[in-house]
C-alpha cells in the first residue's frame, strides 16, 4: 500500500476546505436573506442614514458580473421604492405644450426652493441609451430665461439626445447654479436617469451661458468623473473655482466673445486657455479641450457649435491616470472621484485642499496625496476679484483614502501593489467583495463603476 505524505494531505485537506467555503461563500450573496439586506442598506442610504455595507462575502471573479448585476438591480428598486419626486415622463422636446416637472429642493439646503425643469427628448432612444446634455440658463429674470434655453435647446443639432433644462429656483444676489441646493438636484438627475435605463452613462453633458457658463465651468470640475464632455460659453471663472487638474479625461470647450469684458470674462477666458494648453503639452492626449475667444463678438455669440462638439465625446469611465484636486463648493467636498474613495481629508480647513494624482501600471498603483493651499497673485482694484493664484503644495501626512479596483484597472487575478508618496504601502492579492460593489455603487450612484475590490490606505502610517 503506498504512502501518502503527511504535507500533501495537509494541503489537499486545506484546497477542500477552502473550495467548500467558496462555495459556502457563494451560497450567501444568492440567499433571498443577504440580498434583502442589501435592498435594505440601499433604502437607508437612500433616505439619508449614511454608513458603510458591512457584510462581506467573497466572490470569485468568474461571478463578478453576475454579482454586479444583482447590485445594482437592487439599486434600481430601492430607488423606484423611494418616496420622492421622480423625473417625469419623457417626451419630445419639440411636443407643443410640453408640461415641466417640479423639484423641491430640501429646505435646509435653501428655504422655498422649487425647480422647475423640462425632461425632453429629440430623435429615437439609439442602443445603449440616450445622451444626456444639463443646461444651465443666465442671470436674466428666470422665467424669460428659461424659456430662452427652451428655444435654443430645441435647435442645437444634437439628435438623438435628451435634454435636463432646470429653472434656476430663486433670483437675488447670490443664487447660483453650484451652490449645495442645486448639487442636489445634479446628484439626483444623475441617480434617476442612470436607473431610468434611457440614459447612456457615459455620454452625459453639462454646459451653459454667462451665470450658467459660470455655473456649468464649475460643475465640470466638480463632478468630471461623471460627464463626458462640458462647455461653458460666455464665462469664465479664476482657475481656483474650477481647477483645470480635474478635467483630465474628460473634453471641455469654453467659448467666449473676444469683447466680453464684464467681469473680465474674456481675460480669464484666455488664462483658462493657457492653463488647459499647458496640461496638454505636459499629458498629452489627456486634457482634450477648446478654448477660444472669438473675434467680434461680445457677451452674446454664436451657440450652436457647443452640443454638437460635446457629443462627440464619451467618456472613459477607467482611466489610468488621474488628478483630482477634492475643492469644496458652497462649503461641500466630494466623497470620491472615479475609482477613489475619501474617508478622511488630509487638509484640515477649507483655506487648505486635498490634491490626490494616482496612476495604474502593470498592477501598480501610484497614488501621490499633496495638501495644496492658494494664493492671489493678482487681484482686480475694483472689486477685489481674485483673478490668478499661486499654489503652494506639501506632502500629505493624514488622512484615508479607499481605493476600489476592477479588471478595467487591474488583473485581478495577480499581486497588486500600492504606492503613497513613493513609498509602498500594499503588496498582495485582491480579492473581490459583495461589500466593495455595494459600496461603491452608493457612493457613486454609476453603473460602470461598482468596483468588486479595493485597498483602503491610512496616508499617516
């Protein structure tokens, strides 16, 4: 009778017994029991009870798919069980008496703030779903500009697309389209037509005229991870309110009459140009923009040659390379950016930023997290608008960060290791998780990013 060795038993013991609890493992995320308390941790998340999905259950990569489709069709249902206004039905575009839709923004982001918005469509519903263009009106009285972005967002030659054309909700002084108010609103637009199924995630747009070429320059800096293209006409806002840095894998056109004087917007129009034209000789290929003032023109030019160039961009949902530099907007940071995840900031007051620049190769991802702090190096003597900054940088030594990894990214079926600040931090496997895609579909609200992994990175240690 031949021998059996005593180790080879042991391992083919441990295969076993590992074999079975990946089966075990599997059995749980099919369980009508764990699925429901994942409809139920998207339900609460939903009605604002923020928390972390904590039941992690290993998947093996073959049922990643499948895994992530369950996900987020439970997305989908907590969201259509939602007790909210909802977008309304959508019709043409061009249907005479087409009926707006109403908002009420929560009252403690702004009190008596209602919405009014045109949810409209122009040609058939192509495969993969319509894109979507966000407009934002100007400063004028808010009923005849509103209608004005009705009429011009029914002749831009951009079909087959589907238009979101808010109303700003309150006129005064300092109503804007970037204030947290409407960053509810554009959150919330994003999370209803990502789950409509209408709506091709990575052909979305935002773009606008004089306060909403302000307002539409800054949202494409804020949530550029999300469009695919952006273009503020008529503006042009200090490079603070907007770093350029974001922009990266993702197009932007900013156009401007070269007279436009008021507010400097055709001199900033053109130091936005030089800072765009120098990323791009820095990277190139990866800030793909036009920016121009155009001769003869004042504050009104020529807008019908924005939609068509912004839709000829989709975006890339996995880039491996990216800058982000986390700015508040109206005292509100962003909680991630593409695949990275913020649990703690390294700045410690908003006169200080967070600036994170990773990139991914051959399995490695190189994250450098910097604290950034602006100076005005040049100031209007008029009104005292900051118009050119200076911006001084220092390692990051706080903070953590979640950094959620997919086979876009990664191979996942090899070592990962991770680097911060050139120094490494993370080498080993990755295995994908129940808890990282629900996770990161909460944060992120996005079907194209419901990461299965991830390494989270204490920046102090």
């Amino acid at each position: 009778m031949r021998k059996v060795c005593t180790w080879c038993l042991l391992v083919w013991m441990v295969g076993i017994a590992a074999s079975e609890q990946c089966v075990a493992q599997k059995r749980v995320w099919e369980k009508k029991s764990y699925r429901k308390g994942i409809a139920d941790f998207f339900a609460d998340y939903l009605s604002g009870v923020k928390g972390e999905f904590e039941k992690a259950v290993w998947v093996e990569r073959e049922d990643v798919g499948s895994v992530r489709a369950m996900v987020w069709e439970a997305w989908r249902e907590a969201n259509g069980a939602l007790q909210e206004e909802k977008l309304v039905g959508l019709r043409g575009l061009d249907e005479k008496g087409l009926e707006a839709g109403r908002w009420r923004l929560p009252a403690e982001l702004e009190p008596d703030a209602v919405m009014p918005y045109y949810w409209g469509s122009k040609g058939e519903m192509p495969e993969g779903g319509y894109p979507l263009f966000l407009y934002t009106h100007g400063s004028g009285h808010k009923d005849a500009e509103w209608r004005t972005g009705l009429t011009i967002c029914r002749r831009f030659e951009d079909a087959p697309s589907v238009y979101f054309i808010p109303q700003i909700p309150n006129m005064g002084e300092y109503y804007r389209w970037w204030q947290r108010s409407k960053q509810y609103a554009w959150e919330k637009l994003l999370r209803l037509a990502f789950v409509s199924g209408e709506v091709n995630p990575n052909r979305v747009y935002v773009f606008g005229i004089s306060e909403g070429g302000y307002g539409s320059q800054r949202l494409a800096s804020f949530y550029a991870d999300y469009w695919a293209a952006a273009g503020p006409m008529a503006g042009g806002e200090p490079m603070k309110n907007a770093p350029a840095e974001n922009c990266r894998n993702m197009a932007f056109l900013l156009r401007t009459g070269e007279a436009d004087r008021g507010f400097y917007r055709n001199y900033l129009t053109q130091h936005v140009k030089e800072v765009f034209d120098s990323l791009e000789r820095a990277n190139p290929g990866s800030f793909v923009h036009r920016v121009e003032l155009i001769p003869g023109f004042g504050h009104a030019i020529d807008y019908t040659p924005t939609t068509p160039w912004l839709r000829q961009h989709v975006r890339n949902p996995y880039p491996k390379r990216v800058s982000w530099e986390n700015f508040e907007m109206d005292g509100r940071y962003r909680d991630g950016f593409y695949n990275l995840a913020v649990k703690e900031r390294s700045n410690e007051g908003t006169d200080e930023r967070t600036y994170y620049e990773w990139s991914i190769e051959d399995n490695h991802v190189d994250l450098k997290a910097q604290v950034v702090k602006y100076k005005a190096v040049e100031v209007d003597p008029n009104w005292g608008i900051e118009l050119k900054f200076a911006r001084s940088y220092r390692p990051a030594t706080t903070g953590r960060v979640v950094i959620y990894l997919c086979d876009e990214l990664v191979d996942l079926s090899r070592e990962v290791t991770v680097s911060v600040n050139g120094r490494e931090v993370f080498r080993g496997m990755v295995r994908p998780s129940v808890k990282d895609m629900v996770n990161s579909c909460a944060l992120f609200f996005d079907p194209a990013r419901i990461y299965p992994a991830s390494v989270e990175v204490d920046l102090s240690k």
